[in-house]
C-alpha cells in the first residue's frame, strides 16, 4: 500500500507524534513514570468541581429541574461550520465587555483545539501565493513562509503545513537576568535587528507573522513594547500577526509578568479550552478580521463538517458570567506560579553548583531548563531519563525554521512541565538532577585523564 506525498508527509516521525507517543506509552505502564514532559493541564480541585458542577446543570433545566431541552437539542445537532452560535454570542459579549474592542459574531470562529486551528492559519497564510508581480499569474507562484519572531516555539507548530517546511525564524538575544533576587536565570529577547533584515521580509516572502504568549516552551512572555513593535512591522508589510494565547489573557491567565492584550484587525488571537482543564474538549478560539474567519469556516466545513459543541457548552454559561475569568484569575494563575516556585527551588537543591541556568518563569506551565555544555545532546538526555522513567521534552524539536546543527544552544535545554502533583514533580526533578550530575561529572573525569 503506498501513500501519496501528503501522506508521506504526515505519517513520518515527528517531535510531536513522538512526544504523544511516549506519553500515551507512559500512561498504560505498570511502571511509575515521572510526567514531566506533556502539555496536559494539572489537575486543580476547584477547576474540576466548577466543570462537573456546570456539566450536571446542563441536563437540568435551572428553573424546573426537568431535563434541560435546549441543551439537549445543541448536543443532537451540528452547528454551522463557524461552530456553536451561543458560545460565539458568549465570547463577542465577554471580549467586549473586558476589552472593549467591539467584536460581532463574525469576528469569531471555533475549531477542534488550537492545533487544529494552526493547521487552518499556517496553509492560509504560508505556502504558494500567486505571484502579483509576475505578467504571467497563472504559472507564477512565491512561496511564503509563516515567521517565528522568537525561538525555541511551540513543537506543534512544525509539522502542520500541507506541503514543505514553511518557516523563517529568528534567534534571540539571551540576556542573563535575576528572579526573585536570584541569579541563575535568563531570559530571551526578539532580535528585532535580525528580523527587519530577514531577506524572505523584505523580498514579500513572508505571511504571517506567529508567537506564542506565554512561549510554549519557555513560558516566556514578550513584552507589550515587543509586541507593539511586532504588530507595527506586520501592518508595515501587510501580513497578519497572529498571537498564540494558549496559556494566556483572558483564560487560563497564566502570565506573572506585567502584560496587556490587544486585538485589531490586521491581528488573530486564538484562545484554547485546554488548559483551563479541558483538553479532551478540543475547542479552540480565533478571533479576527471576519474575512479570515469566513475562510476558517469554509475550511471545518470540509475537514470537520462543524466543530464539536460539548466544550462550548459547558463554556458557555462561564463566558457569560465570568466565573471562567476568576477561575483563571483566583485559582489556575496561582497555582502554576506556586508550581514554579517549588520547581525553582527542588531544581537548585538537585543541581547545586553545576552548569544549570532556568528561564525566568514568567507564565505557561513549563519550565525551560539550559544546561550550559552539555556533554551529550538533550535528545540523548531524554532517551537516558527515560530508561529511569521520567518524560522531559528535548530542546531539538523547539526550533522549526532554524538549521540547529551550528547553534550548540538548541541541544542544551529541555522542557519540564510543572504541571504534575508535588510527589512527582519531586522524584521527576531528584532523577534528573542525579543523572545530569552524572554527566558533568564523567565529562569532567575523562578530561582529567
């Protein structure tokens, strides 16, 4: 049996099948495994006791008791392909009413999760365009890429195009910083020097600009005057920046620095379900010019028919009366920075004096962790931890658009969530600890022999 290109294409190992492999694999082991490399969302008591509350009122009317019609009949039935209208009015109404930004219901689509509505953005905007200079614009194509202004991105991000690999990326500024009044940290920085001069912008083969705020993996979130900078640039070529707020404003929330959301036109923000603690929903947000929206709807039309309607539902009646906004206020922000902290200080305690710097934890639910002369590349790193089951994510797969093999950083650093329950967070980090110790300590012995 042979597959076509596309096929090929999409059934070939890839960081992220590989990640989602490894966590499936771990889940179904007789053996404790320390989950430190997924992107599920930790468990939070009060975050599941308001989902079950709010997935029990949906079978009962409110008022009688009886069995909740209206509720029923949007669970028997399709939406259109712009996805579920009242959680769409639910949205106009709470963007509006936060942000002011005077949104109507065709500003907003719904699609099955963030990297279902990735897959949609990035073949929209990258890939072959009619080339408008070219006398002969039936057989004349540019072909353009989507540009990651900072790296290490999202992994889900690198395999979603339909054909080719349709990036431009920029590495960062690496500044050492202080967190806490602590030394050991560092942060990054758009390289904007860098990216004005990028050829593939000035010579129209950019289109679209993507971040993602809080970055997945760094949880580093770009300044406001950085994205302002970026938002100038994308109106300045006329090609959309789109911003990735899985992680953060309005919902989860799960930013500690201080940042503002804004949202024009020429801008798309797509929002996610997940990680308020509804992964297994698959609903994700976007939010813009209505002329793409109509074009993400023609595309779940064909690919989805609609998008699922279950995450809007319990979604919906939370957007209305905000009780999703403290949920991610009150109770998920806090808890992650918590989270953050006692990863910080079990990291410390576990590596002591030897090479390790963090990324300043500024929001997500991962911590980036850079390993300064890595005797071994961290691909190797994740396979020996592995063996002593605990799951981290290599920093290898971080940096689609970026020739790796000259830039010894992309093989320093891994990915840690902090999202799992104090216990394993603990065993994960003693383990990783011991056997990057290790490393260091057997380079360092048979440099002396």
């Amino acid at each position: 049996m042979k597959f076509s290109k596309f096929g090929q294409k999409f059934t070939q190992p890839t960081g992220i099948s590989q990640l989602m492999d490894d966590l499936g694999d771990a889940l179904k082991s007789d053996q404790p495994v320390n989950m430190l490399g997924g992107g599920n969302p930790a468990k939070i008591d009060a975050v599941n006791e308001l989902f079950l509350e709010t997935y029990k009122l949906l079978g009962n009317d409110n008022d009688t008791g009886e069995a909740n019609s209206s509720a029923i009949i949007s669970m028997a039935n399709y939406s259109n392909p712009q996805g579920d209208s009242d959680f769409i009015d639910a949205l106009v109404g709470f963007f509006n009413r936060h942000y002011d930004w005077n949104l109507t219901s065709e500003n907003i689509a719904l699609t099955n999760g963030s990297q279902n509505a990735f897959f949609y953005l990035f073949n929209l905007f990258g890939g072959a365009f009619v080339d408008e200079n070219s006398q002969n614009k039936e057989s004349q194509s540019v072909d353009k890429s989507i540009l990651l202004p900072l790296t290490p991105e999202y992994i889900g991000y690198s395999d979603v195009h339909v054909e080719g690999q349709h990036f431009a990326a920029v590495l960062p500024h690496i500044d050492e910083v202080t967190h806490d009044g602590e030394e050991g940290f560092f942060k990054y920085r758009v390289d904007f020097e860098a990216l004005e001069n990028l050829p593939a912008l000035k010579e129209g083969r950019i289109g679209a600009i993507c971040c993602s705020r809080p970055t997945n993996p760094t949880g580093n979130v770009l300044t406001d005057d950085e994205m302002a900078h970026l938002a100038e640039i994308a109106k300045r070529y006329d090609i959309p920046l789109i911003i990735d707020n899985a992680y953060g404003m309005p919902f989860p929330n799960i930013i500690y620095s201080d940042a503002h959301l804004n949202w024009d036109n020429n801008t798309i923000l797509c929002f996610s379900l997940s990680k308020i603690g509804l992964p297994g929903m698959r609903t994700g947000i976007i939010v813009a010019d209505a002329k793409v929206i109509e074009a993400v709807s023609a595309m779940n039309a064909v690919v989805n028919l609609a998008p699922t309607r279950f995450g809007a539902a319990i979604a919906t009646p939370l957007v209305e009366n905000d009780r999703i906004k403290q949920l991610s206020d009150n109770e998920i922000k806090p808890f992650y920075q918590k989270q953050a902290n006692l990863a910080v200080k079990l990291l410390k305690e576990a590596l002591g004096d030897y090479p390790l710097m963090i990324h300043k934890p500024e929001g997500a639910i991962f911590l980036w962790l850079w390993f300064k002369d890595l005797p071994i590349s961290t691909l190797e790193l994740y396979e020996r931890l592995k063996e002593k089951g605990t799951l981290i994510v290599p920093s290898e797969y971080f940096f689609p658009g970026v020739d790796v093999s000259d830039y010894q950083h992309a093989h320093e650093c891994i990915r840690m969530s902090i999202a799992a329950d104090k216990q394993t967070l603990t065993d994960g980090i003693r383990v990783i600890g011991e056997v990057v110790r290790e490393l260091y300590d057997e380079a360092k012995n048979n440099k002396a022999s």
